[in-house]
C-alpha cells in the first residue's frame, strides 16, 4: 500500500503558486485530449505524462534543492505502481465466467459481493476481480452507466469497513487507528452508500430496454440452466500472497530492512519485491485458457503506471500548497468535522486520496496539540479525547471523505482509471474526465455524499 506523505512536516522549502500549472495541464490533457485529439493524445500520453512529472521534480531537485519530499513520492509510487500490477496480473489469471440472464437484479448482487470482498482483498483487488465478469455477463446490454457504478461502489464506496479496503484507511492503521475501527464506526456511512447507489443502480438498470432482447442464439444461451465457470484457482494463492505483502512494513515490525530517508522514514522494499516476484511468478505459470479468456494484455496498467507517474510528481506542488493553507491558524481555528469532510473530499477527488487523507489527519490532530507520529495519540483520537470527544467525529469525516471522494473523478483512486481501461479495451464507450463528473458523478454520486454528511457527519 501507499505510504502517507505529510506534507505539513515535510521539506522547509516554499513553493511558488506557478509550480502547479504542470498538473493543471496534465489534468486538463487527460480530460480533453481524448476527445480532442484522440489520436495524437493516445500516441504520446505516456511522453507528455513522464515529461511533466520529470519536470517538476527537476524544479524540487535543483531549483528548491529539495531531495526529501522528491525521495518521498518515488517511494510512495513505487509501492502504487507494483501493487496495482501485481493485483492486475494475479486477477487476469483468473477467469470468472457466468451463463445467466444479467437482471438489475443480478447486476445488483455482483456490485454488492464486490463493495463486501473489497474489504477483504482491497478495492483494486475487487474491481480486477469483477470488473471483466461484469462485462461479460451483460455483453449483450452493457452500457457506460454500469461501469461507472462499478467504478463508483465496487472501486470505492466498498472498501470502507477495513484498513485492506482502501489506502487512506490503510495509512490510518499503521499510524495507529485500530483495525477494526473503520467496521465499528465506518459502517454507516458504509451501508448508506453501497445501499443508495446500489438502489440508484437498479432504477436505471430496469430502465436499460436497449439490448434487453439479444440475438437468437445468445437468447437461447441465457436461457439455459445457469452456469458458472472459474478457471485460474492457483492465482487466488498468488493473490493472497500479494495482499498479504502489504503488511510487510518496516515501520511495523522492526526486523525489515529498509531505505532510510530524512526525518526518520523507512522506506520499504521487502514487501515490493514480494509483490513482483509473486506477480512474475503468477504469469508465468498462470493458465492460458484464463488469460484468453479475459483477452488479458499489459496496454491497460502501463496506461495506469505512466498517467499516474506524471499525477504523483506533478500534485506535489499541490499538496504542499493545500497543507500549507490548511495549516495556517485562522483555517486551523475554522475545521469542524463538515470543513474535514468536504474538503478531504474535495481534494480526495483530483489529487490522490491517500497523501490527501494523511495531510489532514495530521492536521485534524495538530489542532488538538496531539502528534501525527504518535501511536498511542492517533488511537487515543480515534476514539475521541475525553476533553475533546468530537475528534471521533473528526477521524470518521476525513476517513468517510477520503474514500467516497475518491469516486468522483478518474484518478481520485488507483483502480478507477483501470476500470476504465479494461472496459474500453472490452469495447464500452467510456465518458471522458468531464462528462464522467457531470453526468454521473455531480449527478448521482454528489446526493449520496451529501445526504452521507446530513446523515452521519453533521
């Protein structure tokens, strides 16, 4: 999993407002040149996104002279970019196959089985799991709406009830908040939201005539005894392998090697080699029926690993400069667990969720004198200070923002914009950035997190 990066105690150096127009531009790219100038966007997206990214951190490395903060996102990329590969061959080994009729009904019971096993596996795992089945099952009906719930419940809201689930709930394990915090207090606003959209989902489902009458021979197909297909069992263990990888932090157990960096942070390395050997492994001896059977190819992780190269190193800027404004004492004085939800959650959405969610738990702490790097003090908030009980409250928002937040656009969560890709590799006409949040996400998803907030937060 991602490590946290805090911004607030990080480099010393100031950063000119100018410095975030790069992710601006690659921002305004990802969401314009596929409609624009689809061709040329699709031909050197990987040159503009790594160039980008490289020239930020050439202005952090020799203009600012600061290599702390730099060291730090490599790290924290690094253990992205493995894990999402990693878990994107373990789950193209696996072949899930179903021969029935894709009712609302049924749509409605694979979304909800992915929100429930997404705690288990995390929300990369799930969606990579699912997402291909998915499509399959509704080949003869299928329709950008259904991936964009899927982005929305099974590649977010879902992973809600566990640290394994998402990776700011993750970060707020190692720093100390108990495991079984996010099911104990997290679950309502984890039931509303799988519960709402999964409702809104199926009014739009039952509404989706088009296709509903397939060809003969597919008609006839569904129409028969239902059955159910799974090839590539052995990678389950690889999975497991993978997942349980995660744990191997060297700030948790003190036996890890590690990569020292300033300021007392140890960088992992075991647990990435673990990853990669057990996602080398699991391709090369995973099975071919399940790998052409999900017409499994790398196009869609290295479009994920490079955009995402050119997204860690370019918001570094913007990160920085959103902690720097929220740790000024007249903003300090005005966060109320509504300012921590909305804005984790406004930020969660277009700049990463997990950094996003460290930031402000550092913050959200530091307002009440406590320290971020303490253990026992981030248990202690967790469960609301006797003589400040409401930093429970405080924890649930930038938790509860965080991960919802991350559903409303395409790189506000790692699995999203991998959905994404393998859908548009199946053939789904996918909406660009804009239309994504306009038509659906403002739309549909925005009502939940409000209605989440009147609910729970406020």
């Amino acid at each position: 999993m991602l490590q946290a990066t805090v911004l607030l105690a990080s480099t010393p150096h100031s950063v000119p407002g100018y410095l975030i127009a790069p992710f601006a531009l690659l921002i305004g790219l990802i969401a314009t040149g596929p409609i624009f100038f689809p061709h040329f966007w699709h031909k050197y997206f990987k040159t503009i996104s790594v160039g980008l990214g490289l020239l930020v951190l050439a202005y952090y490395l020799f203009v600012l002279q600061d290599t702390h903060l730099p060291a730090e996102t490599l790290a924290e990329y690094a253990s992205f970019a493995i894990l999402l590969s990693s878990l994107y061959i373990a789950a193209g080994g696996i072949y899930i196959n179903a021969n029935a009729n894709a009712t609302p009904l049924i749509n409605v019971g694979i979304l909800i089985f992915g929100a429930i096993i997404a705690n288990v596996i995390g929300t990369t795992g799930a969606s990579l799991l699912l997402i291909r089945p998915f499509i399959r099952l509704n080949n003869h009906r299928i329709k950008p709406y259904q991936i964009v719930f899927f982005i929305f419940i099974v590649s977010n809201a879902g992973g809600m009830l566990t640290p394994l689930g998402d990776p700011p709930l993750f970060i707020g394990f190692l720093k100390g908040v108990p495991f079984f915090w996010t099911l104990q207090h997290l679950f309502t606003p984890w039931a509303i939201a799988v519960g709402t959209l999964c409702l809104i989902f199926f009014v739009l489902d039952s509404r989706n005539k088009e296709g509903f009458t397939p060809k003969a021979e597919v008609k006839a197909k569904i129409e028969a005894k239902t059955e159910f297909f799974f090839t590539g069992k052995r990678n389950l263990l690889w999975l497991s392998v993978i997942i349980g990888a995660t744990f191997l932090n060297p700030a948790s157990f003190d036996w890890l090697p590690y990569i020292p960096l300033e300021g007392g942070i140890k960088v992992s390395f075991v647990r990435e080699l673990v990853q990669l050997t057990a996602a080398l492994l699991c391709f090369k001896f995973a099975s071919r029926t399940a790998l052409n059977g999900n017409h499994f190819s790398f196009d869609p992780i290295m479009e994920v690993v490079f955009l995402f190269f050119g997204i860690f190193f370019t918001m570094m800027p913007a990160l920085q400069l959103s902690a720097e404004l929220a740790s000024s004492p007249e903003f300090a004085a005005k966060l109320t667990p509504t300012v921590f939800y909305w804005v984790t959650g406004s930020l969660s959405g277009v700049l990463d969720n997990a950094p996003t969610y460290a930031n402000f738990l550092s913050l959200g702490m530091a307002k009440y004198h406590l320290n971020y790097a303490d253990t026992a003090q981030v248990h202690d908030f967790a469960y609301g200070l006797a003589q400040s009980p409401e930093t429970l409250l405080v924890l649930e928002a930038i938790s509860v923002g965080a991960v919802l937040f991350g559903a409303m656009t395409y790189i506000g969560n790692g699995p999203n914009f991998m959905v994404k890709a393998i859908a548009e590799q199946a053939g789904v006409k996918m909406p660009p950035f804009f239309q994504y949040m306009f038509k659906y996400s403002v739309v549909y998803l925005l009502p939940v997190l409000a209605l989440i907030w009147l609910i729970v937060i406020r």
